[in-house]
C-alpha cells in the first residue's frame, strides 16, 4: 500500500504519537501526506495506510457532508477493497474453499478482521464476527447465526476449526481462551 499511496504522490511519514490514533491524512501544497504511526503489525499498518490513502481521495465536496462516523466506516471499506480487490479475493476464497487460515496465508497483508469482513462486502457470507473470550468484540453484516454459539462452543473446546451447518468458526490464538472470528451463510 505503501508503494500505491506513493505512486500516487502522496508521502507517508512513520511518526510515534501521544494522539489516540493509528494514522492521519493531511493535504497541504505539496499534496497528500499520511502519518503512520506504527504498530509493528504490517497487516494493520498497510490497512492504516489504505485507510488513510482512502481519506485523501474523498471528494471535497463530500467532506463537509458527511459525518466522521459514516466517512471512517467508508473508508474501512475502501481500504480493504484496496487491500482485497473483489474478483481476485472471490478467486481465491472459492479455490481455498472459505478457510480463514489459508486465505491469510494468501493475502498476508490483510488481518483476520479485515478479510472476514471483507468475505460480507463481497456477498460469499452474510454475516461475521469477532469474538474474544466468547465475548463478542464486533459484528458486521447481518445479526448472527443461532448455530453460530455452537461452532464457537466447539472451537473452544479445543478444535481449531468448526463448521456447524452455515456457520464456521476458527480460534486464532490469543490470551485466556483466546479470540476467535466465525462467518455465516
């Protein structure tokens, strides 16, 4: 993403921050410039990145229209739609049959998060979930699944996978039991 926001013209800056935030998106005479504030993550800072390179192209006509909530949920969006462009994306979660594992083996530069959401914008699941301890940390796409307490239940339990009729889930590692992400028809 780097390389994209670049050949672009846009610069990014690594910067450490006391400010609660992950990037920053700024435009002057020189043109675009992006503030990353590192994490040590690459998956998360080529999606700040993305995020951000999102940001710098809204429409100046827009940006006083919209709210920040609504402009930083559109540019969640966009940036894994940069990150996971919909027709390869599609390609490779029917040729790796939806498994989590093997699709972030594939798109490294995407997290967990990223890629089950982005299996809801692309229409292969309708809903997904991220779960740490059992507690719920966020959904996207529809209300849940009623199977989907049961594949959570089994991934728990000690399998790293369970798929329980249109639901399947995988436990990701993590302190305690650990967090999990489940996807459902």
């Amino acid at each position: 993403m780097r390389q994209v926001a670049e050949r672009l013209g846009h610069t990014i800056h690594e910067r450490e921050t006391a400010l609660p935030v992950r990037g920053l998106a700024t435009r002057n005479a020189l043109g675009g410039h992006i503030v990353l504030v590192a994490s040590g993550y690459a998956a998360r800072d080529e999606f700040t990145v993305a995020h951000e390179l999102m940001e710098l192209h809204i429409p100046s006509e827009w940006r006083t229209q919209l709210t920040e909530d609504f402009k930083e949920r559109l540019c969640d969006r966009g940036a894994a739609a940069l990150l996971l462009p919909a027709s390869a994306f599609r390609k490779s979660v029917k040729l790796l049959e939806g498994e989590l594992p093997a699709l972030r083996r594939q798109w490294r530069h995407a997290s967990w998060d990223v890629i089950a959401r982005r299996l809801v914008d692309v229409g292969m699941v309708s809903t997904a979930a991220a779960w740490d301890s059992l507690e719920l940390r966020w959904r996207y796409g529809g209300d849940g699944h009623a199977l989907e307490e049961e594949a959570l239940g089994r991934v728990y339990a000690g399998r790293g996978a369970a798929r329980v009729g249109g639901v399947r889930a995988w436990r990701l590692g993590g302190a305690g039991l650990g967090r999990a992400v489940s996807v459902g028809r």
